[in-house]
C-alpha cells in the first residue's frame, strides 16, 4: 500500500477548510457578545424548558484555575477532570513528565536518563512510555506508534510548563473523541493563548541543576504573539552523571476568541544525555556497585523534536467548527545495555535503537446543539487523521560501535478515525451520550530481513455509552461503558521470523480492542468539598506488543483490571486547599496457565495527596505526598517490588511585586525507594552462562533542593 497520496489529499483539504473558519478580519463579526458566549455556564437540564437557555458549552472555553471547580452537570463522568494553570504553578516538579500526575492514580517515573520518555502506571497497567495512555499537547499527539524504543512512545521533555493552561483528563475506553492508545485514559495539555506577563526565571539547584526560561506575549496586528525559550541541565544524582542538557522553544501566534479565532504553534525541542539504566540487586548487595551506580557506562541517548501547528475555529452560541493540522520532525537514538554480559559474553549485550520519522496529520470537528423533538441535545462528530514515515533500527553495539543489524525498517503507517456522539437531556435529572467511533490503520514495512517486509490493516468499531443522573444540585451518578484499543508495533503485524535466529514467529492483530465498564459519583459543595468515587472493570482481548528492545514480537495473555478510584479536593479556605486521591486495582491474567494470573509490573494502590497555601500575603506553598504499592514483577507473585514514597515541597515568595523566589526540595524524607523495577536474568563477569534471575531497578533520586528567581514585567 501506499499512503503518500492519501496524505498529501487531507493536508489539502484540512487548509481549503481552514481558510473560511480564520478569514473574517473581523474575528467579532457576525456574532453577538461571543466572549459572553465563551463563559456562559453550561445548559443545565433544569433549563430544559427554556430555549433561550439553549447555549452549547464549549469544554475547552472553560477558565479553570484549580481541580476544586464545579464540574457537576458539566463533566460525562466521574472519571473526568480538569486542573488548571494555578494549580500546575504550585506542584513541585522534578520532570516535566510529573504533570501526568495531575491525573488521580497516575504515576510517573523514569529508568534510564533523564532525556527519556517517562515510564507511566494508570489503572493497574505498566504503560512503559505510554501503550495505554494518550497523551497530547497542545492539539498535537505525543505517542508515537512503531517506536524505536517501545509502542506508544510519549516523551514529555520538550513540554514547557510555564505554557500548560490546563489539563484535561479522562480515563477509560468511553469517550469517542479519543482513539489510538487510551485504553486506561488519556491527557491533553492545552497551552496558554497569551501569557498576562513575561517572565525571566534562572533555577539553580542539587547535582548541577541548572535552568533559564524567558516567556512573553506582546500583541502584533491585533493578535498575541507568544514566544518562550528555555534552557535545562541536570546531572543527577548518579556516580556517572546523566550530563543531560536541553534545549526547548515555543512560537506562537493566536487571534480571536472561544468563538472565532485561528493560531499558529512552532515547537521544538534538542536534548543529549548520558545514562544510568535500571542495575541488578545482587551487584548492590554484594558491593560491587553503589545503588547510584551502572554497570555499562554506554547507555546514553540523544533526542529531537520539532513541529509546526495551526488551527482555526468559528461558531456561534449553539454551534463550532473546528480544523487543526500539524507536522512534526523526529529524531531519536538510544544505547541500552540491560542483560550486560548474557547474550554476547564476549562482547556484551549493548545495542542502539533509532527512530527517525515525519509525522503528519489533522482533525476536523463539529459541535452543535439543537432539539430531537422536545429534548435538547448537544452533538459532535469529527475525522482524524494521522501518516507518519518512518526509518527505525535495532543493532548490537560494542562501545557504541554498531556490530550487528538486528532490524532495520523503512515504515509507511496511516491511521484515521471517524466519530459522532450526542449528549441528550432525556429529563431535567437524566442525560444520556451515545458515541460511535471507526477506526482504521494501515501500514507498509520495508525491512532489512526482506522476509518480514509486508503490508497489514485493519479497522475497529468502538461503541460507548453513558448515563448520568443528577438527583440533586451537589452530585450526579454516572454509568460509562464502551470499548477502545491501542494499535500494535507495525513491524510486529507483519514479522514472520525472528530478525536474530531466523526461526518462525507468529504476527499480531495490528488493534487490540479494550471493553470497559465504570460507575461514578460526583460530590461538589457549598463549603468547598469536591470529590468523586469511581468503580471500574477493563479488560483486554490481549495484551499484544512488539518488543523493541528484541525486536520481535510477545503475545502475552488476555487481562482483566478492576479496581476503586477515590479524588476528594477540599477549598477549606480562600488560601487553604487539601488535595487526597487514593486508587487500588486488581490486575490479573484470565486464561489458564501455570505461570500464575498476576500482570508483571502491575501497581495495586496509589495515593497522592497534598496541602496548598495561597493568600498568605507574599508567601504561597505546598506540600506533596506520593506513594505506590509496587506490586508482582512475575506471574506466581512470588517476587514483587515497592512500595515507593516521596515527599516534595514548595515555598514561593513575592520579594516585590516584579521578583518572586521559589525553593523546591524533593524526597524531603530521605528515602531508598525504587522508581521502577523488573526482574529478569543478565549476567555479570564470572557469572554462570545463563545468568541469574534478579530485580533490576532503578532508585529513586536523593533529596534534592531548587532555587529558582522569576522576574515578572
């Protein structure tokens, strides 16, 4: 197949739709009050009679400050949420990827350099760099499909937070906007339009922590124009320092409002760094390295990552259309040495991976309200699309010197989804959506081993269904169900042997599909009180992925997740707000098999909780608590890892009304947890030939301290 032509037809059409939507001068002509529109509350089912009232909320217009808004009636579920520029500016963070945790029950780890994508846990799922987990900023997808590294790769690096609005998350298979990679749940970080100041800030902090961030907005030919550049350093706590600098910068240019309007986006983003990957716990116990130590001082890794975005909008109080386009530029290597001397005891088990890719697409959507007879309705439906061009590869190395081509693929790889969905107030206390979602993937592989070259397609149909009952002002019931899926490693639907023996492999589905059900409740109060408990089954017709690290493919076993989400936000003054949020899950394997029915690598409970002070005059802060279960590393449970606890703090301090001082300390209690864990077998020097199996993980940072110096003008 080929999917250049198609490409190349829906860029075409995405700016022939664009040009109406973003062409008036004007962007206030033709409609009346449009800002008064933008922050209308929502229709609610109590204004069921009022046709005057009938006014569609737009979700993105919303001005969201902090987690403790008002979403009763507004949001289709109990497992949704939003957090706002407020609230982001107060979390202490030690990666930029941490703003996943905004999301309750989301962790967000790392095993290697810093310079790598985050490893996520959601739902009672491993994500490993984001399988399950969609993430977006900015109207732009961040996972990327037939990664080098892993599927689903979402590296978070070159996000800026100075520049997150809001973040908006919802998890499970239930919302028809969302396809590729949101089983568990997806994150879209929307970026500010303008910024109300600019702002110089220098960080200075622990293991050479370094960062300069200047960002601002001045108005050019009657619209904003943003830009922000920012420049990073760590080294980190490790023996062999991680060396990992960075470079970020943001252009952007935006016009109109919520109702008409159009901006342009330019990111991009170069980073390099050295690192210290996950090492075995018998090297620790014996003293032959020091928990902040490595075995192979080759791993190290180099990423880059540019784009261009626009997108334009036009509507009126019951109706908007939208059209978005963007390309991206990718560029990413990676050396790794897990196993050490186990494969190749000789010359080690080093090996490169290379992901070198275009990444083009656009979405179009439309959204109205009107009447089916007597009950008022709030529809959209809307067609994405997505062509990425991509050069990967796996080879063994020796000193960083390629040995040995384990793959090598040029991949083609388009994917598209169509979707509708209709909210409808079947009374003033009872509302109901119907979504339908079709999705279709292609893709061609042009391999290095010409026997797994070929083509494979395929196409899904998801349903969803929600049910949400408010019997009173302060709280609403919510029932979702509906199935979604995450889309296998192209190489692994069409491999037929194995790149390194030449022995027979099966291939994969190129979509696995995800059925899930969750039953909510939603409590907002007078006094401040926000809260929701949500129940949940998910499971998975198999959890089937391509394994870059090896480069073949592993069919693991159909799964099921169960499990009790509890968020509670309390206001309990205008400068006092308490934050817990508390999750447990229950992952297993369905089918039969002696191995046992745990799901390596499987968190069972979460908590984050946290207390944030604000109108103490000059002073603000916060302080955050984290912890995660761990859980088994193999599938008897006999072996298992964690828990994990780490306590960060914030205190900002407004020395005049231009120069704010911020101190961050990180692991304020001084603990030897774990990020991350595994267990497998590698080999050391003087080792048996076939290895020991062991947990090999990754420690989490010691206490750390930040200074940062923001000057606002």
């Amino acid at each position: 197949m080929e999917y250049r032509w198609m490409t190349a037809v829906a860029l075409v059409c995405a700016i022939a739709l664009s040009w109406p939507l973003g062409a008036a001068d004007d962007p206030d002509a033709g409609v009346d009050d449009p800002s008064a529109d933008a922050e209308e509350p929502e229709t609610t089912e109590h204004d069921h009679d009022d046709p005057a009232q009938h006014k569609l909320r737009f979700y993105k217009a919303i001005d969201v400050s902090e987690r403790n808004e008002n979403l009763v009636g507004i949001a289709g579920s109990a497992n949704e949420g939003t957090t706002g520029h407020e609230d982001l500016e107060l979390r202490p963070k030690l990666r930029a990827g941490e703003l996943v945790e905004t999301v309750p029950g989301a962790i967000a780890t790392q095993h290697s350099g810093g310079g790598k994508a985050n490893q996520y846990f959601l739902r009672g799922f491993n994500l490993d760099h984001g399988t399950d987990f969609a993430v977006s900023v900015g109207g732009m997808p961040v996972n990327m499909p037939t990664h080098g590294h892993g599927q689903g790769y979402a590296d978070l690096n070159f996000l800026i937070p100075e520049l997150v609005e809001r973040a908006h998350y919802r998890k499970g298979p239930y919302f028809a906007e969302i396809g590729d990679f949101s089983s568990a749940g997806g994150v879209d970080f929307n970026l500010v339009r303008s910024m109300p100041q600019a702002i110089a800030t220098l960080t200075l902090g622990s293991f050479d922590f370094q960062r300069a961030l200047v960002a601002g907005t001045a108005t050019v030919a009657g619209g904003d124009l943003t830009g922000a550049l920012e420049y990073y350093h760590n080294d980190g706590p490790w023996e062999r320092p991680d060396d990992y600098g960075r470079w970020n910068a943001y252009l952007g240019y935006a016009r109109g409002d919520a109702i008409r309007g159009w901006s342009v986006e330019a990111m991009g983003s170069d980073g390099e760094w050295l690192a210290t990957d996950q090492i075995p716990q018998r090297a620790v116990d014996e003293g032959l390295i020091d928990r902040y130590g490595l075995i192979d001082p080759g791993p190290r890794g180099r990423s880059a990552r540019y784009s261009l975005s626009g997108e334009a909008h036009r509507g009126s109080g019951a109706s908007l259309s939208s059209v978005s386009a963007y390309v991206i530029s990718y560029d990413f290597d990676l050396f790794s040495n897990f196993t050490y001397l186990l494969d190749d005891p000789v010359n080690g088990d080093q090996f490169e991976q290379v992901d070198d890719r275009w990444v083009f697409g656009f979405d179009l959507d439309h959204r109205w309200s009107g009447h089916f007879g007597s009950l008022h309705h709030n529809s959209a439906v809307g067609l994405d699309l997505r062509y990425d061009d991509i050069a990967n590869g796996l080879y063994r190395t020796t000193d960083l010197v390629r040995t040995f081509t384990t793959r090598q693929d040029d991949v083609r790889q388009l994917g598209g989804g169509l979707w509708g969905e209709t909210w409808i107030a079947l009374t003033p206390e009872l509302r109901i959506n119907l979504g339908l979602r079709a999705d279709y993937y292609g893709a061609e592989v042009s391999a290095y081993r010409e026997i797994n070259s070929g083509s494979a397609d395929d196409w899904m149909l998801n349903p969803k269904l929600s049910l949400v009952w408010r019997p009173w002002s302060s709280a609403e019931l919510s029932l979702n169900a509906g199935s979604g899926f995450h889309s296998n490693d192209a190489r692994g639907a069409t491999i037929r042997v194995d790149p390194v023996t030449g022995e027979p492999v099966d291939s994969v589905n190129p979509l696995v599909r995800a059925t899930g059900v969750d039953v909510g409740v939603r409590i907002f109060t007078n006094d401040g009180y926000h809260g929701t408990v949500t129940a949940f089954w998910l499971e998975l017709d198999s959890e089937l992925l391509f394994v870059g690290d090896a480069g073949i493919t592993e069919a693991s076993r159909p799964s099921r997740r169960v499990g009790i989400e509890w968020t509670n936000v309390w206001q309990i003054s205008p400068g006092v707000g308490i934050d817990l949020d508390a999750t447990w899950t229950n992952a297993e394997f369905t089918d039969d098999d002696p191995a046992g029915d745990e799901i390596p690598g499987a968190i069972v409970a979460t908590v984050a909780s946290g207390v944030t002070l604000t109108n103490l005059g000059r002073w603000s802060g916060s302080l955050r608590l984290r912890y995660f279960s761990g859980g088994p590393l193999i599938e008897d449970g006999s072996v298992e890892w964690g828990p994990t606890v780490q306590l960060n703090g914030l205190v900002g301090f407004d020395v005049t009304d231009h120069l704010r001082l911020v101190l961050e300390v990180f692991n304020l209690l001084n603990r030897d947890d774990d990020d991350i864990a595994y267990y497998y077998a590698s080999r050391l020097p003087g080792e048996p030939v076939d290895g020991i199996e062991d947990i090999h993980f990754h420690p989490m940072e010691k206490p750390a301290v930040r200074l940062t110096a923001m000057w606002r003008f």
